[in-house]
C-alpha cells in the first residue's frame, strides 16, 4: 500500500559525494509514523542495512561501515528521507534501497535488519569509480 521511490543515484568518484532521495508514490499524512530504513546490494549478496531513522526525525543508526561518513535525515511533511553518502569509496558501489515500517519499537540497530521492514522501493544504483 505505501509505495516508495528512490531518487538521486549515479556515477561519483573515491571521495566524493552523493546525496539519495526516497519519496511516497502519494501523501501519506502518517509518514512522520514509520522508521525508514536504508539499505543496499550487490548483485549476488546478501542486502545490508546502512542506516534507519527512528519516526518522527528521532535518532537514527549506522552501519559500522558507513558510520561518520554517510546521513540519514527526513522531511516528513514532504513525505521524504534522505541519505547522503560522503567520502564513498568502490565498496559503497550498490543499488540503495529505502524502507518503511509502521512505528513501533525503535531499538537502533535492530533496524537495520530487512526482515523489520514492510514496504520497499525499488532501488537506485550508486557507481564510485575504482
């Protein structure tokens, strides 16, 4: 039912930056009520948590791999979560991946697990040169 886009993905190089959009398909006047989360893949492996965003603009977590380099932040009004991605490097290279889940209990990093997640856009591809 809560249908998410993702935006903002291409080619960067080592060091560079790069900032994702993940959007509702239509208003939806509870989004400020659901943890985002965001993930990415690569072909072939398992999808990795990166970082999630606590309901409301409250806390959020990271992935010790991207920690101090990429954040989350949300625009509720606008129905909109962000996450950008500093200082990337060739391992950042993947399809990102935003996620919603109906508020409930935020435990940090246990959101960033996929199986808490209901909805699901379809992904954006992020290139960092070699």
């Amino acid at each position: 039912q809560l249908q998410l886009v993702e935006s903002g993905g291409g080619m960067v190089q080592p060091g560079g930056s790069l900032t994702l959009s993940c959007v509702t398909t239509e208003f939806t006047a509870d989004f400020d009520l659901y943890v985002i989360g965001w993930f990415r893949q690569v072909p072939g492996k398992e999808r990795e948590g990166v970082a999630c965003i606590a309901s409301r603009g409250g806390s959020s977590t990271y992935a010790d791999s991207v920690k101090g380099r990429f954040n989350v932040s949300r625009d509720n009004a606008k129905n909109m979560v962000y996450l950008q991605l500093n200082n990337v490097d060739p391992e950042d290279t993947a399809v990102y991946y935003c996620a919603a889940r109906a508020s409930g209990y935020y435990s940090g990093s246990d959101f960033l697990f996929d199986y808490q997640y209901d909805y699901w856009g379809q992904g954006t591809q992020v290139f960092v040169s070699s």
